[in-house]
C-alpha cells in the first residue's frame, strides 16, 4: 500500500474542478509523467502559485464539490503523479471521486465544521498529516499543535486503496 499523508497544502475554496486541477490542453499528454509539471497551473486563489506551493505536498484539504466539471482520469493521474495521494474535502463530484479509489488513492469526506475547524487551527501553519487506515483516523500536526480526526471509508472503496487502485484489485480477484 502505497503511503498517504504528508506535508499539507491548505486550498479555502469551493468547486475546484477537473480544469483546475488539469488543464485540458493537456489530456493529450501519453503519461502521467508528463502531466506532472502542470498540476492546478490554472486554479487561481489569492496567495496561491502552483509553480511554489504543491513541492513536498502529500495532501489537499479543501472545501466543497472538489473535482466537480469533466470526467476525467487525468485529474487523480496528475495529483498521484506529484505525490498527492490524499484529498481531505466536504465533498467530492461523483466521478471524480471514483476515479481517485479506481487509482488508489483516498478521497476523504469530512463535515464541513471539521473542515472549517482545520483550516482555522492548521493553514496558517506548516502542517502534516498522517493516516492511520487500522484507527481510521487523520492526525494533523503543525508548531506543536495536534488533532486526530476520525473518518469512515466504505469497505470496497478501503479494498480499492489497499490493493492500490481498480486493476490491482480486479487481477488479485478475477
């Protein structure tokens, strides 16, 4: 299983969607390699700058309806592919959340008033956070601070994870 968690990149916004994630100039890229070096070069948010704030990055908090828009496999492609194997938000669009279980990675649903009590304590500061998959539960770390946050996964979408995505899965079962 690969490791989740990591350094935190805070993104305070609503509807961050499949173009902002993934530009479609790119979609005709043959790797996910190659579409490393354009994660969110389009998502504008005051203080943001993609080229600065996604080196070292394990994970995305965010708010509401992330990767809403296109459906697209490109999107989870360019986050796994620049070592963001976590997205911690209020909620997801159906397809893209999918897609990130298809590819192995976690898409966290967590209430709003948790979400917002995160962004309060922690993105203001350097952050980490670890996943405990056996405690099913996130710490988050920063300046001495700390907060475990419990959340839930439905067993197939945690089978998905641990055999590191759809096709891993399908060739240990079929």
């Amino acid at each position: 299983m690969r490791n989740f968690g990591g350094k935190v990149l805070f993104l305070d916004r609503d509807d961050i969607n499949t173009d902002e994630i993934i530009p479609a100039r790119y979609l005709t890229e043959m790797t996910k390699t190659a579409l490393k070096p354009y994660l969110l070069e389009d998502l504008v948010l005051e203080k943001f700058d993609a080229a600065r704030d996604l080196d070292g990055i394990g994970a995305i908090v965010t708010r509401a309806n992330f990767g809403c828009g296109s459906s697209r496999e490109h999107a989870p492609w360019a986050l796994e592919v620049n070592g963001i194997h976590l997205v911690i938000a209020e909620s997801f669009a159906r397809i893209f959340r999918q897609n990130m279980f298809n590819c192995g990675l976690m898409a966290v649903t967590l209430p709003p008033e948790t979400i917002q009590r995160l962004f309060e304590r922690f993105s203001a500061h350097l952050t980490r956070v670890a996943v405990d998959m056996q405690g099913m539960r996130l710490d988050f770390t920063a300046d001495g601070i700390s907060e475990p946050v419990p959340f839930t996964l439905a067993p197939f979408d945690r089978a998905l994870i641990e055999a590191g995505g759809w096709l891993e899965y399908a060739d240990r079962r079929y």
